[in-house]
C-alpha cells in the first residue's frame, strides 16, 4: 500500500529529486570546467561527490515523499532544517569556487 499526501515533507521530497537532477548537470559541467584547476585528485573526489549526491538525493526524495505524512512536527522540522544547511552549503561552494576560477584566471 503507497500513501501519498501532499504535505510540507513531501513537497520537499520533491525538491529533492529535482535538485538530483540539477546537480547531475552542473556536476558534470562543473567538473569539465575546473579539471585544470582542482587537479586530478580533486577531479576524483568530485566524481565520487557527484555520485553519491546523485544517488542519496533521490533515494531520499522518495523516503519523504512517499512517507513524509507521516513525520511528527519534530522529525519534519529537523529535516527542513538539514536541507537548509545543505543549501547553504551548496551555494557556499558554489560561490568560493567562482571566487577562485576568477582569481586563477587573472
């Protein structure tokens, strides 16, 4: 039996599987772009990075998607709040990488 309810968790379960996809992409890109620059020790852990994202993020969305009507308000809350640090974390690197390619390329 699936149970589907459209909650706070499961719109972020969603959210979830589309930034899978939007971090296959610019994994990809980003990795092609900055190969010169990170070198070949940083190129395998961004694919390692890359892989594990691309795998966890989904598998995640799914869990909370499918089973988000079910969290508490405690549990809901402290899953919106990992995902708000994870963001930060996300355009924190983003941000520094580009920073750094600026200041390399001078």
């Amino acid at each position: 039996m699936v149970n589907f309810g459209l909650n706070w968790m499961s719109i972020l379960g969603i959210v979830d599987l589309a930034l899978a996809i939007a971090y296959l992409v610019t994994a990809i890109l980003n990795a092609g772009m900055r190969s010169r620059i990170i070198g070949g020790l940083g190129i395998t852990f961004y694919i390692i990075q890359g892989l594990m994202a691309i795998v966890i993020l989904p598998f995640c969305g799914f869990i909370l998607l499918f089973n988000g009507w079910r969290l508490d308000p405690i549990l809901a809350t402290q899953q919106f709040l990992l995902h708000v640090l994870l963001i930060y974390l996300a355009f924190k690197d983003a941000f520094i990488f580009g920073i750094v390619s600026r200041q390399s390329q001078r």
